[in-house]
C-alpha cells in the first residue's frame, strides 16, 4: 500500500487517517512524490522511543526511505532520527510498478524501499537490490520462520520480511443486499458503480484469470486476452481505482464493496463494523511485503541500522496498533502479548489479520511472470481507458 487527512505510518501505507489512532503521534500528511523529514519531536503522550539493541555503527547522516503510502508508523521513522541522529526523508507509492519504474529508471537515491514478494524476483534479477549484511540483521531472530527463505529469495540474501496479507474483498453488509462469496460475484449488475478496486495490474488481472479458471500468473497471449474482454466487462461496476487509502471510499459510504488487502479491511471495520472481509471461493490473493536495499542506495549503513532497529519486539508492535496486516515478526507480537493484551486479542481474534487455515490454504501467490509483465501492463492501460 494513500490518503489526504491523517496520521501516517509513513507505507504508502503510511499516513493514519483514523482517530482511533490517535495515541500515536501524527504529522503532516507525506503525499506520493514529497519528502519530509522525520522530526525528532515529541510530546507527552508521544510513544517513548526504545535504546537500539544492538546499536549498528553508522557513519552516513542522512536515510531515504521509499515506502508504501500509510504502511510504516510514523514512530519509527521519529525514534529511529532521535536515536541515530540521522535526518530520515521519507518518498511513498502506491504501487510495486511506481517503485520499479523509479529503480529502473536508475535517477532516484533512495536507501530502503518495500518490494512485495513477486517484484523481487525482478528487481534481484535486474540487479536492483544489494545483498544484506546479515551478520548485522540481530533482528531477524525474532521473525517466524515461515516467512523466511521463500523461493522469491531463498536464504534472504536480499531482503527482510516487513509484513504480510491478502487482497480479497471488502464489503458493507449494512448497504449491500447480497454478499458475495467469490470474485465471479463482483460482476453482479447489483454492484453498478459501487465498488473501490485497487490500482494494480498484477493482482486484478489475476483475480480476473482466477475466475476464468486461470493461473493467477498466466503468461499465456490467448487467457490474458480473455481475461481482458471479461475485466472490460467489470469496469462499469468500479466507481473508483485506489491504492493508496481504498477504506476511505468505504467508510465515507462513497462505496459498499470491493477489493481491499487486509490492514486497510481492519482499519475500516473499526470505522464502521458492518464492514466484512469476504475470502472469495476462488481463493485471496497472497502476499508479502519486504524491506530491501537498491544496489546504489547511498546510505546503506543506514537503511541497515533503520531495518535492525524498527524490527525490534519493542518498535515492531508498533505495526499492530497503526497498520494491522498480518505480522511475520514473533517476538513483536509476544512483546504486544504482555505489554499491550487488547491489541494483541484484536489481532488473535481476528480472521482478517490471523487467517483462518483454510482460506490461506485455498490462497494463491503472485509470482514474476517475466517478459508477459509488459502485456498486463498493456492490458491494464487499455481497460482502464475505456
């Protein structure tokens, strides 16, 4: 993962938009393409920033992160100035194609950015990432093993799991007559200008390949060009393409339904709890977001020490209060668990952000579809002109 008035976690995902939020600290909004430093101000009901255990020596002064709009709490950046003394500037996105696009284009200097599991392939294939220092990373102890060497980067030479999630479907059970239980129901005449899809190639196409009976990560000419005509026939019912905030649309009512990845589905449902997160029969779509460093980030002894940092169990809990996806990091959530219960039950209870067995079981993964990359791309183009 975006929005205008908020707090920001500072993923893209990055800006907080929702009072219930308001214990954490919250700055100006950083919109996609700003920069902003990360102040080391802080009030008295500011979150108190932990000591760097251990702490990296670093001898760079500055960070560029590059991240997800509303995605990182904005605590992190803040402590992580404060600690190490360094101005922190933060760009966001909104998608994986926005960011490479930036990386392959070889004229940004940024230091971290926040690749999801399928764009890695590319960007370690294209030379794009560096390998990781992870004799330095004391951090990873903590993350559970599952979401650890995975074929997108076996030994994680080249990036640390952040965190991870579904996109499925988000609906208003208060506005919405009859609740779909698969994508094939999104066509439904019913739902006419009232859904919020997200703005991503990869992941409609794929759904819309799903409900065909196709790999989600075809690269076969005649399915995607099926899967064209068939999401053509879908856009009448998007009222509006968001990634940055898609819960925004659904709790102002803008909207009643549509397709959301799973933090955004949490946010919203705190918003307005007639909101339900709908596993589609046809299987969620699977991913997980990483930290990375670009092979020519400037201040790669930084984006380390900034990784080892806001993974610590004290800072990464942080996630679950801000930005509640599903959380690879154990040691986080038994820090939540004793120091912060009712987050923790909020997470443990939840089937959006702990999910149930079956639904990750019938869930498919997107994957680098290489060279037919420029024909989703093309594909996505000329349906959403239409």
């Amino acid at each position: 993962m975006r929005l205008s008035l908020t707090c920001r976690r500072g993923h893209h995902w990055i800006l907080l938009a929702l009072p219930l939020l308001l214990l954490s600290a919250c700055v100006a909004p950083i919109q996609p393409g700003a920069t902003q430093s990360a102040a080391p101000a802080q009030d008295a009901t500011a979150f108190v920033c932990p000591p760097a255990n251990p702490r990296l020596e670093v001898t760079s002064t500055e960070l560029n992160l590059y991240t997800f709009a509303e995605y990182v709490p904005q605590d992190h950046i803040r402590c992580f100035a404060e600690t190490y003394g360094i101005k922190v500037n933060q760009d966001v996105y909104s998608t994986n194609s926005e960011m490479y696009a930036k990386l392959a284009a070889g004229g940004a200097s940024y230091d971290m950015v926040q690749p999801t599991d399928y764009i890695v392939e590319l960007l370690i294939r294209q030379n794009l990432l560096q390998k990781l220092d992870k004799s330095q990373l004391t951090a990873l102890d903590g993350v559970n093993p599952a979401y650890l060497n995975l074929p997108f980067d076996p030994g994680n030479e080249f990036t640390v799991p952040y965190q991870a999630g579904t996109y499925a479907i988000a609906v208003n059970t208060a506005a919405v007559e009859t609740v779909p239980s698969a994508w094939a129901d999104l066509w439904n005449a019913e739902y006419a200008d009232r859904m919020v899809f997200l703005d991503d190639a990869r992941s409609v196409i794929g759904l819309t390949l799903l409900t065909l009976g196709y790999d989600l990560n075809s690269t076969d000419p005649a399915q995607l060009e099926e899967a064209k005509a068939r999401l053509a026939e879908l856009v009448p019912n998007i009222k509006l393409f968001e990634s940055d905030s898609p819960k925004t649309a659904l709790i102002a009512g803008d909207v009643d339904l549509g397709m959301a990845w799973t933090g955004e589905a949490v946010l919203a449902q705190r918003e307005l709890p007639a909101i339900e997160y709908v596993y589609p029969s046809e299987g969620a779509i699977l991913w997980q977001d990483n930290y990375a460093i670009p092979a020519s980030a400037p201040h790669a002894d930084a984006a380390l020490a900034f990784i080892n940092y806001t993974l610590q169990p004290d800072l990464f809990w942080l996630t679950l209060r801000d930005f509640p996806y599903t959380n690879p990091n154990d040691g986080a959530l038994d820090y939540a668990r004793v120091h912060q219960p009712d987050l923790y039950a909020a997470y443990m209870n939840s089937p959006i952000t702990n999910m149930p067995p079956e639904a990750l079981a019938n869930g498919h993964h997107l994957q680098d579809v290489g060279e037919a990359l420029v024909l989703y791309d093309r594909i996505w183009t000329e349906v959403k002109a239409q």
